[in-house]
C-alpha cells in the first residue's frame, strides 16, 4: 500500500525559487535514476529466455530470435550510457555539455531557461533536453521485436517497465507561500525497501536545502518522528524542560518527541507484500477483506454518519479505525501463520470485536472518496471467523436466528411462546428490578468504553437496561388467517370486486412484519385489501435470507435465497394468469435482499416496492389529524428506493412530520448479540429522540408524541424508549393509516372480512 512522506517546511518567501529549483533537481535526479534501473532490469530481462508466441508449433527459438537480442541489448546500452552522463554532468556548464551532444546522440530543442549561468540541469529543467522511455527506449524495442510471434516479448518489456516504474520517487509540492509554509510530500510504497531508503536519503537532501536557505523544518504540521532527527539539542531543549515540569512522570504522550522516537521502530503493513503469502490468502478470505480496505485515505469523512461510533461513550470504532485496526491484525495473521503454530486466540476475539462493531448499514459508503463499505467489509470478517471456527457462541443470537430461519408453525408457535411471550415478560421485570435497586441509570447516561466483551454481569445489565416491547399480537398473522400450510398460495381479494377491477401483488412479509409484529403484516395487507389489489402471499413461513447473511452466515443466507427463487418460479407458474407485475415488502432488509432475487425474471416486467411507497401512489393520505404529533425514523436499510423515507411520511400522514436521525440501537440481532455496543448506539439516538420530541412540543406542548418507522427491527429497538423523552410510543406508518383509515378495530375487521369469503387458497 502507498503512502507519503509529509515534510512540511517554512521558507523565507526571496528564497521561495531557490527551493524549488532544488526540489526540481532532486526530481531529475530521482527519474533519471529510475530509468538507469529500468535499463539494468530491462537488459537482465532480455538475456533471459524470451518468450515467444509460436501456436505450439515445433520452431527452434534461437533461429526465430536471431540478431534480434543482441540488437536489443546494445541498444538499451547506448541509451544507458547516454542518460548515464546526462546525470554525471547535470552541473556540466552548458556550452561545454553541449559540444558532446552530437557524439552521445542528443536531441535538443531551443533553450528557453534564462538562468545566468546556464548548466546542464537547466536543458533538462526546461524540457529542452528529455529522457523519455517511450521515445527512446520503447518504440525502437517495439520495433526490433515487432510481429505476433514477438508479442510475449513486447508484454514482457512493457511489464518490466510497470514494475520499476512503481518504485520510482519524486517529490510533489503544494504551499501557501504567504505564510512560507511548504508541503513537501514523498509518495512511497511501504512493500519496497529500497524505495522507502532512497526517501530517506532524500528528506535528508530536503531538510538540508531548508536549513540552508534560512528556513525552519517545524512547518505547520509541526514535528513528528520523520523530522525528530533533523532537530538539535538546542532547538528540543526548551520543549523538554517544559514537558519535565509539566508532566515529570512522562504519562502524556509517553516516548514521543524524545531522542529515540524516531523511524528507527516505525512499522507499517504492507498489503503489497501479500502476494508472498498467497498460499495462506487463498486458504481464508483474508486477501479479499485486505484488498477491500486497502485504498483507504485515513481522511475520517465516515466518522460521522458511523452509527457505532459514538465519541461520548467509545472513540475507537469508526470505519478508519476500524480499518487500520483490521489491517494490522491482517499482518498478524500472516506473520503469525509462518512463524507459529497457527493464530493466536487473542487476536482472533480482537478481529471479532471489529466485527461486531457494525450495524451493516453502509452509511460509511456515500462520504468515502475511495467508496470502501465497511459494512460489507464486516460481513466477510464474520464470515472469516465462522470459516475457520473461531466465531464465538452467542445464545441469545442463536435463539433469534433459530426464529427467524424456522418454518415449521407449531415450532414457531412454541419459540413466541417461549422467547417472545415469556422471555420479553421476564426481561421487562428484570429491568424494572434493576431500576428500583439503581442498577442500570448510570450505564444508560454514560455507556462505558467497549474494550472486547464486558464482563457477563455488565452484559446482563446492558441487556436489560431498556425493557422490551410489550402488549406484541398473541399470533402470528398466518395463525390469524389459517393460512400456515406451505404447501397452499394464499390469494386475498375483495370479492365485491371483479377481477378486471383489481391489481394483483405478490406481498412478501418477511419475518419481522410476520411472525413477531404480526399487525404490520396485516396492516400492510388491510390497506391493499382497502385500495382494491389482489395480494398473493408465499405459501408458508419464509425468511429473506438477509438476517444470516449479515450475520457471517453467508452460505446458509445463499442457500434460503436460492430455495426462495425456486419456489417462486412455481408460484409465478401457478398464478400466471394474474400477471403480477408488482411485488411489496414492508421491511427494508427484506428490500435489500430481494434485489438480488431478480424478480422480473420470477414475474416479468415486475417492479419491488414498499408498501408505502405503493400507497403513497395509490392517492391515500390521511386529513385533519389533531392532538398527535409525529417524528419518522428512517431505518439504516431504508426500504424506500423510490422517494425519500421523510417525503413519503409526511405525504401518508398529512401533517408535520419530523425526521429523526441515528441508528435505533436494535439493528437485527446487535442488541442480542452485544448489548454493550447496543448501549453506546441507543446513547446517541436517545439524545435524539429527546431533542426531536422536545421541539415538537414547543408548538403542541401536551399533544403526545409518536415516533413511526418502516422496519420491524426498528420497531422493536424505538419501543424501548417508550419511557425516555417524555413517553414516546413508536409504530408504523402503515399502522398508523390503518388505524385511521380503518378505525380502531380494523385488525379484527380485516380478518373477519378476509375470512369470510376473502381467501382464495391455491395448491402450489
């Protein structure tokens, strides 16, 4: 991986030119150099075995070949020699250099330097004199190795220049002279010795110029351990007496800028180096996360849109350095890997700890120049340590997952039972226990750091300092409507309505709009039952796949989307004659994932949109409502494509709606998994929720305030809240239409009306 050498010096403005002449010339010299290595690598190249294009036919190579080598190689002489002197003599005065011009086969345009004393330097400066590879070099090597069967020889000339011309130094300037400031900038790649020496040398060069010109090297970067050496005694004196009483222990910034804390212990990882351990880059996906992270520029635009890093409660986990913590234990691997006997424990929790500092919401993509997700990064990290049976066991995770993939009714009867019913009903107590004895306020208002896994004990109380929703529906909405067998298509229609009169949909629920907050499946189904469609259900319980793809479950995740696919394929096959050509969902995973299912090729010409969205086509909007006020959380996997999430809300609901920004805290199974990083995320949205509600009740100050979304998850990690700000209950938008449109008993309405002759169910 490249990176640069920042030396930053302050010049007295008369002497700006003098410096930059000098830069100039170090330059030349430096191109120059890398071409008499191109010439030497090129010479090594040719007297080796030259690879021909011959079609497998039996012709001898050395009669192929001929003259043609020793041709090319004396050639690549001439021109070394030539730019070999070019670069002795660059103080040659110029009327002495230019009378061997002739002899040593130099071109030379007019002279346009006006410099006093002209030299040889000053014909290279100007461009008048050039050492040019592909005017020198290049095309009559191409010449002499012309034809197809000469081509392997002509990429073999053209490779070996690629490869020297990576190592080639040159120093960039930019500045604002005003203030004398100089940015004088090394670009280096950390993966070639030799180059990283040579720029040494060169800053050597650099610092030297500066001093002599009467300039200062602590420019406005001021110093650091690439400058340390370059400053005397006498200069660090001051500062060193004034951090001994300052600081006598040396606690601050312990080591630096003290004698020794210079280059002579500075590491760098080298992805380039990589290539030697391809043995070990193939065996795991390190090589892809490496070369995922690689183009990083450390500029820190993801840090803020970065739902786990929260500067209060944890200033370690933004993407950049999450990055560069991933990189380093990248080079641990490897390293580790040649020199012991496999990878140590502790460095796998580290990169598990990464990993799990992600909600996957790729909200780190949109600032990012170089566009690195790192959510997708993370995703593959967890699947790294789920491939090589380091991933750590998680019950909780294990339980929900366990729900989410199920698909047998009576099992996910008993799991509601069981994890919903009853673990949601004791958790709530826990946490009103923990509240009264004063066990939870102080995490809550100031999360602690995530330094690896809390201890079990912090973690039970991370897990309980907000209470789980309650009052959730008894069944699921398939229970509800008899429909669970997988092996039936469910086909809901007015039967007051003809068949011309009606829009068929294929709605797929998902597992959160299904089988945990079964009233946004049947919410979402009333209101198309409402706007005339004809809504085709799945046959049975399914789960998207997405769920165990973000969770580094990526073949289970494949396997559940494939299996979906195909059983779409039968479903189109057996309703082909309702010609869907719009498929819903109400959950923004399930979006996300059912991109990827290519639908217009399970119901072509098909569109996949959210049932809002599909409303808010529809012409319904709701009128007048009074004595409520609103704010809408936009979920990080927003299932909106079409309009913006807050447009959408405020033209459903007919009146002001407020976007409230930041990540719930729930983000599928996060809050389960690591409830600690959960805590340091719901923090942050608190504060939020807090400003959000306050704002709104500046205007209504006793109507109450709901918080609605567009994802089950959400839903559940915005009922938590339900006793901070004031009391603020959340729901969903599609909920909240139904209840206004359809009246408050509209869920016992629509399923009586949809049982009662509403129902067509069709064998797949």
């Amino acid at each position: 991986n490249a990176f640069k050498i920042n030396e930053d010096v302050v010049i007295p403005l008369p002497r700006m030119g003098e410096y930059c002449d000098a830069i100039e010339r170090i330059n030349i010299e430096l191109s120059t150099r890398n071409k008499l290595e191109l010439c030497d690598a090129l010479a090594e190249a040719l007297s080796g075995e030259l690879p021909l294009h011959t079609q497998d036919a039996d012709i001898d190579a050395a009669e192929i070949i001929g003259e043609r080598r020793q041709a090319a190689l004396d050639y690549v002489t001439s021109v070394r020699a030539r730019w070999q002197w070019l670069l002795d003599h660059l103080d040659t005065p110029l009327a002495e250099a230019e009378a061997q011009f002739d002899a040593l086969g130099i071109a030379a345009d007019a002279l346009t330097n006006s410099a006093t004393d002209p030299v040889l330097f000053h014909r290279l400066q100007d461009y008048s004199v050039r050492t040019s590879w592909k005017t020198e070099l290049r095309a009559r090597l191409i010449k002499i190795f012309e034809g197809d069967v000469f081509r392997p020889v002509r990429e073999k000339v053209d490779a070996t220049h690629a490869q020297v011309l990576r190592g080639r130094l040159f120093v960039a300037l930019h500045m604002h002279a005003g203030d004398g400031n100089v940015h004088t900038n090394i670009p280096v790649n950390s993966d070639n010795y030799a180059m990283l020496q040579l720029a040494n040398e060169t800053v050597e060069r650099i610092m030297a110029i500066a001093r002599k010109l009467d300039g200062v090297i602590s420019g406005e970067h001021g110093i650091g351990i690439t400058k340390l050496d370059f400053l005397t005694d006498a200069e660090m004196g001051s500062y060193w007496q004034y951090k001994k009483q300052v600081d006598p222990e040396g606690r601050f910034n312990r080591g630096k800028l003290q004698r020794g804390a210079n280059l002579d212990r500075a590491y760098t990882p080298s992805f380039g180096l990589m290539g030697h351990e391809s043995l070990i880059m193939e065996q795991t996906d390190v090589g892809e996360i490496a070369n995922d992270i690689k183009d990083c520029l450390r500029c820190g635009k993801c840090k803020p849109v970065c739902s786990t890093h929260v500067p209060r409660a944890n200033l370690l986990y933004s993407p950049r350095n999450k990055i560069l913590s991933t990189s380093l234990l990248v080079e641990a691997f490897l390293y580790e890997e040649q020199t012991r006997r496999g990878v140590s424990l502790a460095h796998w929790a580290e990169f598990e700890d990464v990993a799990d500092h992600c909600t996957i919401c790729h909200k780190c993509l949109k600032p990012c120049p170089v566009d690195i997700d790192f959510g997708d990064v993370s995703v593959k990290m967890r699947n790294l340590l789920r491939n090589q049976g380091k991933k750590s066991f998680n019950p909780g995770k294990a339980a929900a997952m366990a729900f989410l993939t199920v698909k047998d009714p009576a099992t996910i009867k008993l799991i509601r039972k069981g994890m919903i019913e009853w673990g949601y009903k004791a958790q709530r107590w826990a946490h009103k226990t923990a509240k009264s004895f004063g066990l939870i306020q102080a995490q809550v208002t100031q999360p602690p750091a995530t330094l690896k896994k809390a201890p079990l004990k912090a973690q039970v109380i991370h897990f309980i300092n907000k209470p789980m929703p309650g009052k959730l529906p008894k069944r699921t909405s398939r229970a509800l409507m008899d429909i669970e067998d997988d092996k039936v298509i469910p086909v809901i229609r007015n039967p007051q309505l003809r068949a011309d009169q009606s829009e068929a949909v294929f709605y797929f629920p998902g597992c959160g709009s299904e089988r945990l907050f079964s009233q946004v499946g049947l919410a979402t189904q009333a209101m198309l039952y409402h706007v005339g469609a004809t809504t085709v259900l799945p046959p049975g319980y399914l789960c998207c796949g997405y769920p165990q793809t973000a969770a580094g479950e990526e073949d289970k995740g494949q396997k559940i989307t494939t299996d979906n696919r195909v059983l779409f394929h039968r479903v189109a096959n057996t309703l082909n004659y309702l010609d869907i050509k719009t498929v819903v969902v109400s959950c923004g995973t399930c979006m996300d994932q059912l991109q990827k299912y290519q639908f217009d090729k399970i119901f072509p010409g098909c569109r996949l949109i959210d049932i809002h969205e599909y409303l808010m086509e529809k012409g319904v909007k709701l009128d007048g409502i009074t004595g409520q006020q609103y704010m809408y959380h936009e979920p990080c996997h927003t299932p909106m494509k079409i309009h913006s999430g807050i447009k959408v809300a405020n033209q459903l609901m007919g009146t002001r709606v407020d976007l409230n920004d930041r990540c719930c805290g729930e983000s599928g199974t996060l809050a389960v998994a690591r409830p600690d990083i959960s805590t340091q995320v719901r923090f942050r949205k608190q504060q939020e929720l807090e400003a959000g509600a306050a704002a709104l009740r500046e205007s209504q100050p006793t109507a109450p305030v709901k918080v609605l979304t567009s994802c089950p998850s959400c839903l559940q990690g915005l009922s938590r809240y339900a006793n901070d700000g004031g009391g603020i209950e959340a729901d969903y938008i599609v909920v909240e239409i139904a209840r206004h449109l359809l009246g408050e008993d509209w869920l016992p309405g629509y399923v009586e009306r949809a049982n009662n002759g509403g129902i067509e169910r069709v064998l797949l």
